[in-house]
C-alpha cells in the first residue's frame, strides 16, 4: 500500500502541475485538464503512468490528450466530422499547413472539442495535404476464398452481366494465365474450375451473370454439368502442351480482336514469378500471352518479353527491364496505364506471392503487388502515379493472406487521397500555438490545402505513342 501524501504536499503538487500544464495547453484543453488533475494527483503515483500515456498521445500541433484515429474513417455509429484547426509551425516537412480535424460521436466521454451539439471528440485525424476528412477514391476490399483465390469476389465486383465465361482447371495455374487473355478479349469473366468439376457456387454465379456459353481452354472436369445447366460448352484447345495451348489461345484471340502483338514469359525465374501479372497486362490489351519463345516464334507478331529468362528467338519486341516481382509489377501496371485503352484511374493492388492474383484478371484494370502485410514503396509510388496520370477513382485491395494491417491501410487511404502523411514531422505537443478553422473553412471538403499535390501535373511516359500504335488493327 502507497503512504498517504500530506495534504500540504498535495496542494503544492496540484499548484506546479497547474501551472505547468497551463504553460503548454491552449484554453480549449487547459480547463478540462484541471478539472481531472487534483482527482489524479490525489489518486497516488499509480495514476502518474496514466497522465505520460496521454501525453504521449498528443501530436504535433495538437494542444490535448484526444488520440489520432486509426484509420481516416469517421462512420462508426453516432460519428460525425467536426471542424479542424490549422497548425503551421514545422509540423509538416513540406512547409504545408496541417490540418487537425476532429471524429466526433454522440455522447462520447472526452472533450467537446470542435464537435456538432451533442458529440464530443471521439479521436482526431491529420493531413499535410487534402482535407483529411474527405475521401474522394473509393477503395474497395477483395476477399480471398479457399478454393477460388479472388475470382468470385472480382467477378462479382466487375462483371454484373455476361453472356459469355472463360473456364480453366483451377489446379493448373499456367492453363489460367494462357486464359485470361482470351477473357480479356471478350470481356468475360475467368473461372477457375476444381477437380471436381463446376461447384453449386460456380454455377450460381454463372446463372446470376447471365452466361449461356462457356469457352474452356485446357482440359476442364465435369463439363457434362454446364451442359445440364444449360450452359453450351466450346472447347478452345486441345491437348497439354502449354507452348501448343499458347498458340491456340492465341488464334482465337487473333480472330476476335485481330491483334499483332503478343506478350511472352519462360516457366523459370522471374518471368515466370511474374506470369499471372503478365498475363493479366495481357488481358486489359487482349494481347494473346505465349509460353517460351518458340510459341512467340510460331505466331510472328511483335512481342513483350516479361522478365529476363525468355530467349529472343527471330521475333522482335522490348523486354521488361524491373529486376524483382514487386517492381515488375509496378512496371507492367505503368507500361497497361500508358495504353488508350486502359484507364490509369482504376487499380488493384495485392500481396506478393501467390499464384491466386490471377483472379484479379477479372477486374480489368492494372494490378501492383506489395510486400506481406505493409504497403512498402507502393506508399510513394500511388502518390506518383496520381501526379503522371490525375487523381484516382478507385482501389481494389485484398483481404486475407498478407492483406494490410490496420496501420497500412490508414497509408493506402492517405496516399490515394493526397493526405501527404508522409511530411508529417515534430513531436507531441510541437507546433503551438494553432490556428482556429475559419467558419467558412469548417465544411467538409473546404478546409485549406497548402501542400497538397496537384495530381496530373507531370508529363505521362510516351511508351505506347512511341511504338505508333495501340496493337489493335
């Protein structure tokens, strides 16, 4: 048991903390303060490690003990944006002016703040940028299934309406990335179907996009139940060699979209590490994908070779030059953004290392890869695509193995909406004094942007203009 302080202590203590505490907080903060500290002081030196947590939980700029939010959403229930206050004094590196902007909730147990009548300050949210309580992309979550990867969930998110799927034996990824072209070109969903044939799941999704005819590239179990379904089944491809099967997908696109361009990969190495992204690049362009270069040969049109490990072998093209998936990935996703066909405004991004990225093919749009678990340079590197190519208007991300933390997400919704929290700087408590919002800065969307990025303002790579063509006849 702690000994009792003397009462006469106790005042002297109450005095230095008040007027210490008075010394580094504005008003708004100082007289909630004290109306807790003589409760605390005389509570004993168990509360003392209460009062350095909530002075830890101030930031730059910020007078009070409120807590940042962990994401930039405010729509829990009883949640309403309040105003902000401005804070200009090195808080942000890039010399902008930070904003401090209140999430408040009905009847929450903290200070009013600069909250609606009724709310009080449930956690606060902070920007060098844009004002941090608008979202102008939409990101929408993805989530992995055991047995189907993305596919459902991409279809289900992309494709409302089709007459027509592509089909594949999900057990055979490399059938999957020679496919997915063939949907890309038709504008079809991909599906990926199991040992078992179609499940009561695939074929529920197929009646609700309308599809009556299904086109099967490789070998694919149990097509007696499309027909059962009344579902016509026409079978692309024949045999298994993945050259041969490459070369059929390939006149069957040829004849769709009449294209003289292909894309090709090796079944080693990073060519083959970045396969499914190859193939989806070949996707958005319907442009038939070949595996090794004696398929590429057969056909004779111009080629991308993806990775170091095809062979040139007479046929002429360019070749990718990233020497990792990660950053692969982000050069074909610049290389499809380039194209007049793609929209650089729709992206996808997930976890590296799995095969199952390929069911994002459905989605038709460019998809980058991240590291397990954190956004990684994809922080920086969606802050520039924003500026080559104008704001943003979604993001498709993952939900499952290696999704985002919580953390990460909150720098995926800042860096596709210009937040800039990576200028943030200075420590708790820095930046007094503030700067209260004007009243006609306090609705959403009006506060000041000093700092913030003027989104297309740089001139976009001229890789599909220098090639003359977009490879559609």
């Amino acid at each position: 048991m702690s000994t009792p302080v003397p009462p006469s202590k106790v005042d002297d203590l109450t005095e230095w903390l008040s007027r210490w505490t008075a010394a580094r907080s504005t008003r708004r903060s100082f007289l909630h303060r004290m109306g807790q500290l003589a409760v605390l002081v005389a509570a004993g030196p168990s509360i003392a490690g209460l009062l350095i947590r909530q002075a830890q939980a101030r930031v730059c700029g910020q007078s009070g003990v409120t807590p940042k939010c962990d994401t930039f959403d405010c729509v829990g229930p009883g949640d309403v944006w309040g105003w902000c206050w401005y804070a200009s004094d090195g808080c942000c590196r890039n010399d902008g002016l930070k904003k401090i902007c209140d999430c408040c909730t009905y009847d929450y147990p903290n200070v009013h703040g600069y909250c609606p009548s009724g709310t009080n300050v449930r956690c606060i949210v902070e920007s060098c940028g844009n004002d941090p309580r608008v979202q102008t992309v939409s990101l929408q979550a993805l989530t992995w299934a055991a047995g189907v990867g993305y596919h459902h969930a991409a279809i289900r998110s992309a494709h409302p309406l089709a007459n027509r799927a592509v089909v594949a034996d999900d057990r055979d990824r490399w059938i999957q990335y020679l496919a997915a072209p063939l949907a890309g070109a038709l504008g079809a969903p991909l599906l990926g179907i199991g040992a078992d044939g179609p499940t009561a799941d695939d074929l529920t999704l197929l009646a609700d996009l309308g599809v009556s005819e299904v086109l099967a590239v490789g070998p694919v179990v149990g097509t007696a139940s499309f027909t059962s379904a009344s579902i016509a089944v026409d079978q692309v491809t024949t045999g298994s060699d993945l050259g041969t099967l490459s070369q059929q997908v390939a006149d069957r696109i040829i004849k769709i979209n009449d294209i003289d361009r292909t894309v090709t990969v090796a079944t080693t190495g990073l060519s083959a590490e970045g396969a499914p992204l190859a193939a989806i690049f070949a996707a958005l362009g319907g442009f038939p994908l070949m595996i090794g270069s004696t398929a590429t040969a057969a056909v004779g049109s111009p080629t991308i070779y993806v990775g170091p490990e095809p062979a040139d072998v007479a046929v002429s093209g360019t070749r990718t030059t990233a020497g990792s998936l990660i950053d692969l990935s982000i050069e074909l996703a610049e290389l499809a953004a380039g194209a007049p066909h793609v929209s650089p405004a729709r992206l996808a991004i997930a976890p590296a290392g799995s095969s199952d990225v390929i069911g994002l093919a459905n989605l038709g749009v460019p998809v980058v890869l991240h590291p397990l678990d954190r956004l990684g340079d994809l922080e920086s590197w969606l802050q520039e695509h924003s500026l080559r190519w104008g704001e943003l208007e979604s993001v498709h991300y993952t939900t499952g193995p290696g999704q985002l933390t919580t953390e990460e997400y909150w720098k995926l919704q800042a860096s596709v909406n210009g937040y800039r929290v990576d200028q943030l700087q200075g420590v708790a408590g820095q930046g007094l004094p503030v700067i209260r919002q004007p009243v006609a800065e306090r609705p959403l969307g009006l506060a000041r942007t000093d700092g913030a990025y003027n989104w297309g303002s740089t001139t976009p790579p001229n890789y599909w203009t220098s090639q003359g063509q977009t490879f559609r006849r």
